[in-house]
C-alpha cells in the first residue's frame, strides 16, 4: 500500500493542468450504453473510478478502448444487463448504468450499492425516478432488478432531503431519454456535470431543455446515434488547487479551469484574501497580502458552496486570522477529517454538523490516515504548510479522484512524493 510524505513550507508556483471531470466521465460513459452506435469521449482522467466504469461497461458486452485521455466505445449491443457486485461495490457512482440499461433493453440487474465512509446515501431518488417512468423494480439477493416493457413520460418531483441529486438526475434523465412522451423533472440537479451529460445526450439526438435549473424537460425519441464528445474540466480538482495556491501565498496558473463552475468558491477566497483571475485559457489564483483571513461556509447544493470543498477549505482556514465556522448541509457526517487535521496541530472543535476553526499560526507535520477522497486532498494540502513532513497513509483514495496529483502539485514546485509503506 502507498502512502504520500509532504514536506512543508512551499509556494505553489507555476502552472497545473486541470484534467476532465470524473463527475462528468462516469454518467457520460453510462449513458454511451443508450445507443447501439459507437462513440468516442476525449479529456477522460486516469483515474480508478474511470476504470471501474470502463470495466462495467466492458462486462456488458460493449467493446471499449482507452488511449491517452480518450475512451472509445466500439459500435455494439450489451449482450449482458448484469453490473456485478464486485464492481459496483467498489464505486457508488456505478448505480448510473440502471436507468440506461432499463431505458435501451428493458430490463437491469444492478448490485445495490455499498455504504459510504462520509455517511449514508441512499439510492431512494434513482428508484422514485425510474418508477416514475414505469419500472417495475424489486431487490433480490442485494441486486435491483428492474423491468419496464417500455418506459413512458412522467412528472418527477426528486427533491431529497438534503437537496436534489446529482446521480439520481443522471439516471432519470438517461432513462427519460427514450421513454414515450414528455417527462418533467422537478428539483433537478443544477451542478455543470449534468449539464455536461444534457450536452452529451442533446449530440446524441435526445430532445432536452433546462439543463442547469431545477426543472428539466424531455421529449423520448425513439433511437440515440453515436457522438464524438469533449468532457468538461474537473472543478473539484481546480477548487484544491486554487485552495492550494491561496494556503501556501503562491500564484498557480490553472490550464483549463472555468471560473463559472466555482463561483461559490471564489466568493470565499476573496475573503480569505485570494484573487482569482480569468485569463484566456484557464485561471490564475494567488493571494493579495500576508494571512489567511477567516471565514464561515455553509455547504449547499449547487451553485451554493461544493461539500466536495468544504475537506480543502477547512484545511485553508486552520491556519487563518480569526475564527471560522464550517457547517455541513449535505453530509452532515462528512467531518472524519478534523481528527487528523487536529493532529498536525489544527484547533478543530466538532458540534453536530457544524465545525469551529481557530485559526493557528502554524501546523506541524505528523503520520496521518485519509478516511475518503476529498480529506486525502485536504491533508495533502494542509501538509504544504505544515512544519516538517507530513506522512499520510490509506493514499488509494486519492487515485478515484485526482490525476497524478503528486506529479502536479510537484511541477507546482511542491515536495511530495509516493511510497511503499
């Protein structure tokens, strides 16, 4: 198992380029299983989840190739309707194959997903969605088998209690795609991957309109054709390092990075003391004076502030000015960080699903673990800044999610580097 060593006491300074969107990839990569045709998607990370999904679609019958940052998906039917548990239990995203599968052939046998470290996450929204439709969809065995003769158009209220999904709009739309009719879907999510999916559909002859609101409308047609498709950057990648930048005072030129993907983001910087500037072909972030300036998050669904961030930031205020207070909307739970975070020298109090930050002149390096993707970036970042060196295991995490990043943040002009524990 490979753990990272940071040492601390660097400015990022130079450029990162800013990869493709896993949150885009893996619903896109779905939804290639909707046509029979082939189709080639480009700016595809190399990541494990990335893998996972190539995999699936691979054990349903589709011939798939990956080269560089291209995935190509060979022309073809899915022989098999079967996503195994030994896949799907190992990436929560895999559930997006259920509403293409059902939608072209009828029927799915999907493994129920597992549990997650940062709380529980229910698939009710996927199952309301596709209900909806007209599924028939029952769980046996630890598998969701589903059946609708054909689907048909509906009014879908997917509201949850923590807001809408990304996921389970994914998989209502991929499915709505090529029922009959007119579906309505309600509190949908806003977030850009699911615009990036409504692109892709809309290059592949479905009929969508809202994407980006709360309310999408669809209009089944009866086929889909293949596409040549570009996926959108990865703005959780471009939040860590944009958040790196402003922690460590340097200035990082962000190739590809969108500013309207992280507009939330870039409020707060801005009272943190950050500047983020636009430039032609990605953004520059630094910081305008000497501190960290504390400052008080709330995460929301999009466009409010991303809980796929609030890890990152938390580390950037530990060493602020003042007092922060963090509060988690989405997962309430998602706070396994701060014990470690605390370790390095961190004044982390807990009260519910809402964390106080002291802000502390200095951390000092220690071994710490990474509980789930995001806390492994935020640990990476709070190492940059740490005294000393800061060795943090349990890394597997980080390669669901970040490309390369110890080969980036060290072009950057970081000291970290991977090894054999």
């Amino acid at each position: 198992m490979d753990k990272l060593i940071v040492e601390g006491g660097v400015k990022l300074t130079g450029g990162i380029r800013v990869s493709g969107s896993k949150n885009a990839c893996l619903p896109i990569l779905a939804a290639s299983l909707l046509s029979e045709e082939g189709s080639s998607i480009t700016n595809v990370p190399d990541l494990k989840d990335i893998s996972t999904m190539v995999e699936i679609i691979s054990r349903l019958g589709r011939k798939i190739e990956r080269s560089g940052d291209s995935v190509r998906i060979f022309p073809g039917e899915a022989v098999n309707r079967v996503a195994l548990y030994e896949l799907v239990s190992t990436m929560r995203a895999s559930i997006v194959v259920l509403g293409p599968l059902l939608a072209r052939y009828g029927e799915a046998k999907v493994s129920f997903p597992g549990g997650c470290v940062i709380g529980p996450r229910p698939i009710n929204l996927h199952l309301k969605g596709l209900r909806a439709l007209g599924a028939d969809i029952n769980i046996k065995e630890g598998y969701l088998v589903a059946r609708a003769r054909r689907l048909k158009g509906s009014k879908i209220y997917l509201g949850g209690h923590f807001g809408s999904s990304v996921l389970a709009t994914a998989n209502t739309l991929m499915a709505a795609v090529l029922a009959e009719g007119e579906t309505i879907i309600e509190d949908s999510a806003c977030e850009p991957e699911i615009v990036d999916l409504a692109d892709f559909l809309t290059a592949m002859g479905a009929v969508i309109k809202g994407a980006g609101t709360p309310t999408l409308r669809v209009t089944g047609v009866k086929s889909l054709n293949g596409v040549d498709y570009r996926v959108i950057p990865d703005r959780i990648e471009t939040g860590t390092y944009m958040i790196g930048a402003v922690l460590t005072g340097g200035k990082v030129f962000l190739e590809g990075a969108k500013a309207e993907h992280n507009l939330a983001l870039i409020d707060k910087l801005a009272e943190a003391g950050g500047r983020v500037e636009e430039k032609p072909d990605g953004l520059e972030v630094y910081r305008t004076g000497r501190k960290v300036h504390a400052v008080d998050i709330t995460t929301q669904t999009y466009p409010g502030f991303p809980t796929d961030l609030q890890a990152q930031m938390m580390s950037l205020v530990t060493v602020s000015d003042g007092i922060s207070v963090i509060t988690e909307k989405i997962y309430p739970e998602r706070f396994i960080h701060i014990s470690e975070l605390n370790r390095m020298g961190a004044d982390i109090i807990l009260e519910g699903s809402t964390a106080i930050i002291k802000g502390v002149k200095r951390l000092s390096g220690a071994p710490v673990m990474a509980s789930d993707l995001r806390a492994s970036a935020a640990l990476i970042l709070a190492g940059l800044v740490a005294d000393g060196h800061t060795e943090i295991s349990r890394i597997y995490h980080l390669d669901r999610g970040y490309e390369h990043i110890e080969d980036k943040l060290s072009a950057a002009g970081a000291r970290v580097w991977r090894v054999k524990e």
